[in-house]
C-alpha cells in the first residue's frame, strides 16, 4: 500500500472500521513509524493512530455512504412531529438568531443546510477551536445573535483515565474558555443560549463555564448535525416556553448521553396583533 496522507479517507482495523476519517496531519516518529492525526467525516471525534491499523477508503464510496446517512438524519424534526409546525404556519414571529461557529467547514455546511430547511438565519464562522476563544466576543458584537453554537472536533486522548480534568480532551479547554467568553458578553440564560463542544468532550467543564448545552455527558461520539439541532429547537421554540435537555435530547442522533444541559428559554417571539 502506498504511504497515506493528507486528506486521505480511512478508518481504524481495531475499532472494525465503524467511522470514516480524514487524515488531518502525518508525522514521524523516532522509531520511524508514522502516526495520523484524525478528524471523523461524519462525527465530531478527533483520534490518533499508528498506520498499521489504518485501511484506506475509496473516497467516493466514503461520500456515499455520509450522503446516505446524512439523508436520515437531515431531515428537519418539524416534519417528524417534534414542533407544531402547523401552529407556526399560522402565526408571525421572528426566530431566534444563530450564530454557528465550526472548525469544520463541511460540517459547517451540513448544519447551515439544516437550519435553512427551517428558515431560520444563521451566521456561520470557519474557526479553528484554538482560535475561537479570542473571537467569540466580536462576533457576538457583530451578528447580534441570541444562540450560538461552538462545536468542531474533540475526543479523550489516549490511555487517559480521569475524566474530570481537562487535561485529558483534545479541545475541550478551547471549547470551555469559548464558553465562558460568551458567557462573560451575556451573563443571561435567558438572553444568550449557549451549546459548547464535540465528541467526547468535557461536559462538566463546558457546563460549569456558562453553557445553557454541552457534549458529551456520557463521552461518546456525538453527529455532525446534533449542535445545529440544538441551536434549532431553540431557535424555533416560542420565547415563553423552556425546552428541557430531555426534548432536546430526543431530536439528536447521540441521545441524552451525547448531549445535555440545563432547561433553556426559546428564542421564537411573537409578532404582537
């Protein structure tokens, strides 16, 4: 097999090839073995591995196959019965404001498709999770957005056994000042709702630095469209309403163990007659 690199679809032989990745970086070690960098093409997880337990992919047969998965999980909960989308045909109002912040511009993407379907406007910023902490105020400032989301990749790094210091995630410290950045501009829950973090990520953390939601309560991997579906529901919620983590829970494909939260106001006001 030729060496692999960069941009390269694969997945890992000893997780039985259960998720596709993206080699994001290669380097070489003193041994003289190459090590990858990883970033999932459908979930938010960020992995290593040595190059023995790596099987390239056919790209096209990858794209497939997420095309596949993404027709599933894409579609809009108003049409699954999860919002009473038919109340909203009736009235006027204005929905809540997003603003998207992703390292990933095509996970970027996929979710801007998702909040399109709902019509709801969405700000989305490409940003790498060390670089967001530093412009989460300004943006803010700038989009006047009253949901943001702050996502990427993350995961637990190898060989690690406590997961109460943040030490033990690959972005989650990033993910935490992000959080408490954004808390610092907005001091209301109420004002400002808040989801913060990835596959695997340091829920605790993320949660005690000011987010109304966050990934991962129970450290799995979370999908690509689970923050966008977050930043939906409260975006589409009547503002006299609070949606628990529970009913948000519903609507994502990683559950209650994926993500959690406090309950949270919506963000849809009513035009007044």
């Amino acid at each position: 097999m030729e060496a692999l690199r960069i941009g390269d679809v694969v997945t890992r032989k000893s997780y039985g090839g259960d998720v596709h990745f993206k080699i994001a970086e290669v380097s070489s070690r003193s041994s003289g073995k190459r090590s990858y960098v990883l970033k999932g093409m459908l979930y938010r997880i960020m992995a290593d591995a040595e190059e023995e337990d790596l099987e390239w992919k056919s790209p096209d047969q990858a794209k497939r196959e997420l095309q596949d998965s993404l027709a599933v999980a894409g579609i809009h909960h108003m049409s699954r019965g999860m919002l009473p989308f038919s109340f909203l045909q009736r009235v006027r109002g204005k929905s809540g404001t997003v603003l998207h912040i992703d390292s990933s511009s095509d996970f970027l993407e996929m979710c801007k498709k998702y909040y399109a379907d709902a019509k709801i406007k969405v700000y989305g910023r490409v940003v790498a999770e060390s670089d967001q902490p530093g412009q989460i105020r300004s943006l803010l400032a700038s989009t006047k957005a009253d949901v943001i989301i702050i996502t990427g990749h993350d995961g637990l790094k190898k060989n690690v056994t406590k997961y109460n210091t943040v030490d033990s995630y690959r972005n989650s410290r990033y993910y935490i000042a992000s959080t408490r950045e954004a808390r610092k501009y907005e001091p209301s829950f109420d004002k400002l709702c808040i989801f913060s973090g990835a596959c695997q990520s340091y829920f605790e953390g993320i949660m005690e630095a000011g987010a109304n939601f966050a990934s991962s309560p129970g450290r799995i991997l979370i999908h690509a469209l689970d923050p966008a579906k977050v930043g939906d529901r409260i975006a589409l919620t009547d503002s006299r309403v609070y949606v628990s983590p529970e009913q948000v829970a519903k609507l994502t494909q990683s559950g209650s163990k994926g993500i959690g939260g406090i309950k949270s106001k919506g963000h849809y006001v009513l035009e007044s007659n």
